[in-house]
C-alpha cells in the first residue's frame, strides 16, 4: 500500500473525458514520474490530488486518509505541497517573505493570529527560510520584489517554498519548464539530495525526459486521460505504446 | 523604538510632532488678513481630521493590505456614534466608556456583515458591503427610530438616566467630557495678529489617532500583515501553502470595522449626536476617496488623504463669489468677472467638482497617492528616500 492511493477516479469536462479510470499507487519515498502527451489529463490529475478539483468518481488516499471533500489547505497541512505548472508565488511580496508564509503555515496551522510581533524578530523561522534560498541558491535575492525575477528563478522559490514545508509528498508540475539547462541540473540535483536526506515522496510531471530517467524510480505514462503502462525507467523505454502515445501525438 | 524599526519610528515621530503643532502651521495666516480663511486651524476642522484619518487608517488595512474593497464602512462609523451617545445618554458623559462601547458594537457588527461578504470576493464583495451599508442606513433612519432617532438623529436630552453622573445642576444639557476636561473646552493663544487654538477635544481625539497610527505599523510588520498581503497577492497560492485566507480576511474587516467604530464614537463624544446620514454610501465612498488620495497600502497615505479632503470639504467650499472678486480685483473689470465666472461653479457647494479633478489628476498622474507625489519631490531635491516609501515599506529592514 502506497502512500499515495488513486483508484478508479473519473473526471469529465462536460464531453471531454479528461480522467478516465485512473488507478495510481506512489510508495513511500519514492519518486514516481508521470508522463504523457499534451493534454493527457496530468494536471488534472494532480488538481485532483489538492483539492482544486474533485473527481467525478473514484477515491483518493494520502496516507491512509481521504483528501476528497478538504480544502486545498487542509490537504496542505497533511503533508502535501505542490509547484505548480505556471509558477505561482507571491508576486507583490520579497523573496524572503515568499519564504517565510510556508514556515508559518507549517509551524502555527492554517491560522495564527499574529497582529503584533514583527516579522522580522521570527529568527527560527528565517533561519529555516534563509537556509532552504541558500540550498537552491537564491539567497543573493532574498530583498528582491518575486515579480520581478525570471521565469526560472520564480520556478526554484515555489520549488523552495514547497521545500521548506518538508512535505510528506511533494508534487511538481513540470519544475524544470523554461529553466536554462544549468539550472535544471541544478533542480535535479537539489531534489535528488532532499530525496536521499529527507523522508519524501516526490510525485514529478515532466517533458524533459533526461530529468524523468534521472529522477524516477517509477514512471506512470498517461494518454487521454488512461493510464497506458506503469514501470520502471529501464522498462518504460523501449516499450513500444509510450513510442505510440507519443508519436500518435505527433503525428 | 516601540519595536519599530528606525524607518518606522521616525515616521511616527514626524506624524505625532505634526499632530502636536497641528495649532500653529494650520494657522500661517494672521486674523484679518486676506489669507486667513485658508487657516484650518480652529478645533472643529482639526478634530475632523484626525477622525476621518482613524476612520483611514483602519480602512486602509482592509483594502490596502487584503485588496477587498469594502463600500459599506461608514456603516460602522455610523454604529460607533449610536453606541457612545447611548452610553452618554444611559451611563456618564464620560468619553472612555463610550468610546469602547462604540468600539466594541462596530466590531460585532463588522463581524456579522463580514462573515455573510467575504463569502464572495471583488465586485460581489464590493456590492454585499454596500447593500448591507445601505440597510444599516435605511434601518437607522426609519425602521429603529426609537433607538437611532430616525430623521432626527439620536441626541441628549435632559432627563436622561446617566446612572453614573451626579444629577445635574441647572438646566443646561452636560457635554462629553474626559474626567472633568470638557471635549469642547479651548484655550486660545494670541501672538501678535496671529490667534492660536488648543482644543481639548483635538488632543484627546489626536493622542486616540497616534495610538491607532502606531497600532496600523505593528499590524502592517507583523506576520498577520504580511499574510494579508499575501492574500491580495496570491490568494491561490496562500490556500496550497496551507493557510486558510478566510478569518484572515475576516480579522482584517473587523480590525478595521473597529477603527471605523473608534472614529464614530470620537465623533459623537465631540459632538454628542447621532444621525443616519453618517451612514450614507456617499460617506463609505469618501473613506475610499481618502485612502486612493493618500496613497493605498502605505503607512502615512490614508491620513494625507483625510486631511487633504476635508480640508478641500471646509475651506474651499467657504469660498464665495465676493471673496473671488476680491482676489482678482486686480484684473480689468471685463476680464475679472470672467474669471470669477469660471473658477465659481469649482467654489462654494462646487467643491465636489474641485474634489473629482484632483482625484482624477491623482488617479491618472500619481496612481501611488500623494505619497507617491511626496517621493517624486524628494527625489527632484535628490534627498534619501523617505520612510513612508511604499516600495520600501514592503521591504525588510538592512541586517
Ligand atoms: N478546468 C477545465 N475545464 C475544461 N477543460 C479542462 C480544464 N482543465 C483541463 N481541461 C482539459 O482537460 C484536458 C487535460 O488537461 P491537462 O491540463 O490535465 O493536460 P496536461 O496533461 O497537463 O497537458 P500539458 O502537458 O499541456 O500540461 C485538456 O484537454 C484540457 O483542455
Ligand atoms: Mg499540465
């Protein structure tokens, strides 16, 4: 039994069948890779997982736990973080602040009236933020407006944002997209390390197949909104309907 | 100092020795002179201005760090007022209780119509605050009457219980008074040709204001503050970092519903009456007005806009045609009664028109308030930036 458990869900926008019968199963500690053509059904498929969606049909499990029916924020404090497909940060506020809302969320709960005290006299808490800019090198840019970064650098502070929260299960949608080459080694680096030093399920949407061999110990290839085949990097390469899914894609 | 940092504390220092001398530079005109109905500096103006800059600050909370536009505050101004004359009318003319009760009862209020708006979000939130504004309006004025007093207003009246004051002597109706200073009691100061006026009402009302200035920068440093501004940067991404923005935003509209209340209930302990105009939509659009004038979202800017409206409010609109033909007495007849002609239906009861050019202008040219325009002057005169800069207003102090 898996960490994560997806049986059987459903999920259709009006005539289109965007999740059809998806069973999915993410160990603990593991990292699980899902793949697929465009408009395969992955995103949908995790904004099922947080609670932006909820399945027409089928359950979904976390740690032994329904999320169905909970807010995106419950589900957050279960132990679930996610980056989403189009960076999504605090735009108006510093990097640092940024930084320091996941660790408040993680040490006080989904509500804390703190009216009086200053931000800034939290030292515990912006160690542990200063920390988590200095693993993904970003902390040069602590001071800087989030708005005003680069597609790639707003990319790493959600990854960090997540990060710092040290999920149970950490899902990304396509991390590495318009990241220059370095950085993405970077990314694969730093998760590989949160991976062996941590106690993380990683959960990882990605087109860049050269992150997904280096990450995955599992792959799910999914194709309208159908799980084709699930394995092992080694296996999921040669099979010949991923070569299918993807070609009929391009074709 | 306070816990504030540097920036902060001399931010408050200025705006409280302003608030001190407020006496003196509101009056640079001597008595007499041509000048001298530009003086704002009589104690009816100056208690104005800092209520309506409480009544600011406390809405520049709301709408300046969570983004939701509230039309419906003047509403629990409103409330605040009915609560300190009932306590006037039931308990002392003693302000303090009145005040708190004032307090208290907008903050109940603000809880309840906060809880039903903030289910929705932008103009629908917008909407639900101005209907149930304009029920509270409609309300005071007919249906409570007993209570509100109706078209009247609620006001004091001799045989008024007040259990807590020693029956009165004489047949004069008690004014509000904290522990014996009557709130309408002056001294006045005369140097040379020039009149000073230190009113007891206007210090108490300003000490009230400091303390809520002071408040508002704690609010906006501390990590409430910052997750308000999380809220209008990204409330999507405040809910997936585990956070629940709603009683964040639900504090933020009865912290400031409060505040509209302390206002209210200073108003009436100046002037102890109470009418249902105060709860007019027209007076919710002016808070509005106050705050996109000063500056949304900074510090010292909804306070400027306060005072740079009701300034416009009580001395342009005392400006009449006499007065303009003496200004321009200079110019050739035909060409005098021109230009009075033209700047007059700008003056007098037209200060509304004057009023809806300077908001544009501010709109369009100084999208930041008059603080924006405060920073585009320093930096012509290439000072340091000032305090009050909103940019760094968001930014963390130097380590
Ligand atoms: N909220 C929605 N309403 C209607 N249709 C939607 C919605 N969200 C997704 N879809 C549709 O569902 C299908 C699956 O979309 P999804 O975003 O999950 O694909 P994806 O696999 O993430 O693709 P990509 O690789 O491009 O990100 C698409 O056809 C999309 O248009
Ligand atoms: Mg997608």
């Amino acid at each position: 039994m898996g960490i994560l458990e997806v049986k059987d869900v459903n999920k259709r926008f009006g005539g289109l069948q965007a999740l059809g019968n998806v069973n999915l199963s993410v160990a603990e500690n593991t990292c699980h890779a899902i793949i697929g053509p465009n408009g395969a059904g992955k995103s949908t498929l995790l904004n099922c997982l947080v609670g932006k969606l909820i399945p027409d049909t089928g359950s979904v499990m976390f740690d032994g736990q329904s999320v169905l029916g909970r807010t995106p924020f419950e589900i957050n404090q279960m132990g679930i973080s996610r980056v989403f497909q189009t960076p999504e940060i605090f735009g108006d506020l510093t990097v640092m602040e940024n930084m320091l809302i996941p660790c408040f969320a993680k040490r006080d709960g989904s509500f804390a009236l703190h009216g009086i005290r200053s931000v800034f006299s939290e030292t515990g808490l912006r160690e542990q933020a200063e920390q988590m800019l200095e693993e993904v090198n970003m902390l040069d840019k602590r001071h800087m407006h989030a708005a005003s970064m680069s597609r790639g650098d707003k990319r790493r502070l959600e990854m960090a944002m997540c990060l710092v929260q040290k999920p149970k299960l950490l899902l990304l949608d396509e991390p590495t997209a318009g990241m220059a080459r370095a950085d993405t080694n970077n990314t694969i680096d730093l998760l590989k390390e949160i991976k062996e030093k941590r106690n993380i399920t990683i959960a990882i949407i990605e087109h860049d197949m050269h992150v997904v061999f280096s990450l995955a110990e599992r792959i799910t290839v999914l194709a309208q909104g159908t799980p084709l085949v699930e394995d092992t990097p080694e296996n999921i390469k040669g099979h010949p309907k991923v070569k299918e899914a993807y070609l009929g894609e391009a074709a | 100092m306070f816990g504030l940092d540097k920036k902060d504390a001399s931010l408050l220092l200025i705006v409280a020795v302003l608030v001190a001398f407020a006496p003196f530079f509101l009056n640079p005109f001597p008595e007499g002179s041509a000048m001298a109905q530009f003086n704002a500096g009589y104690p009816d103006l100056m208690q104005r201005f800092v209520i309506f800059g409480i009544f600011a600050i406390g809405f520049n909370i709301l709408f300046g760090l969570t983004g939701y536009l509230s039309f419906g505050h003047a509403a629990f101004l409103g409330v605040g007022s009915y609560a300190a004359v009932w306590m006037f009318k039931l308990l002392s003319m003693n302000v303090i209780p009145a005040i708190i009760l004032a307090v208290i009862v907008a903050g109940i209020f603000a809880l309840i119509i906060g809880y039903v708006s903030l289910r929705r979000s932008g103009i629908y939130f917008s909407i639900l605050t101005l209907a149930f504004a304009q029920m509270s309006f409609a309300l005071a004025y007919s249906v409570l009457t007993p209570i509100t007093g109706g078209e009247t207003g609620l006001q004091l009246a001799l045989n008024d219980p007040r259990i807590l004051s020693a029956a009165t002597t004489g047949g004069n109706i008690p004014v509000p008074a904290l522990f014996g200073f009557e709130m309408r009691s002056s001294t006045q100061w005369a140097v040379g040709d020039w009149l000073f006026t230190f009113n007891v009402g206007y210090y108490f009302a300003a000490i009230i204001m400091l303390c809520s200035f002071y408040l508002s920068i704690r609010i906006f440093r501390s990590p409430f503050g910052m997750m308000l501004r999380a809220i209008k940067s990204n409330q999507q991404r405040l809910n997936y970092t585990g956070l629940n923005s709603r009683p964040y935003t639900l504090a933020a509209f009865v912290i400031s519903g409060m505040y509209a209340g302390l206002a209210g209930g200073l108003m009436a302990s100046m002037d102890p009456l109470a009418g249902a105009e105060r709860m007019f939509w027209t007076a919710s659009g002016e808070v509005v007005l106050m705050t996109i004038l000063g500056g949304v979202g900074t510090l010292i800017g909804p306070v400027l806009g306060a005072g740079l409206i009701k300034y416009m409010e009580n001395i342009i609109s005392k400006i009449n045609s006499d007065i303009l033909h003496t200004w321009f007495a200079f110019l050739p007849d035909g060409l005098e009664d021109v230009v009075v002609t033209l700047i007059y239906p700008f003056i007098g009861k037209g200060w509304h028109l004057t009023l809806g050019i300077v908001f544009m202008l501010v709109v369009i040219f100084l999208p930041g308030g008059l603080v924006e325009g405060g920073q585009r002057v320093s930096r012509l005169f290439g000072r340091k930036k000032k305090a009050h800069d909103p940019k760094n207003a968001t930014t963390e102090p130097a380590e």
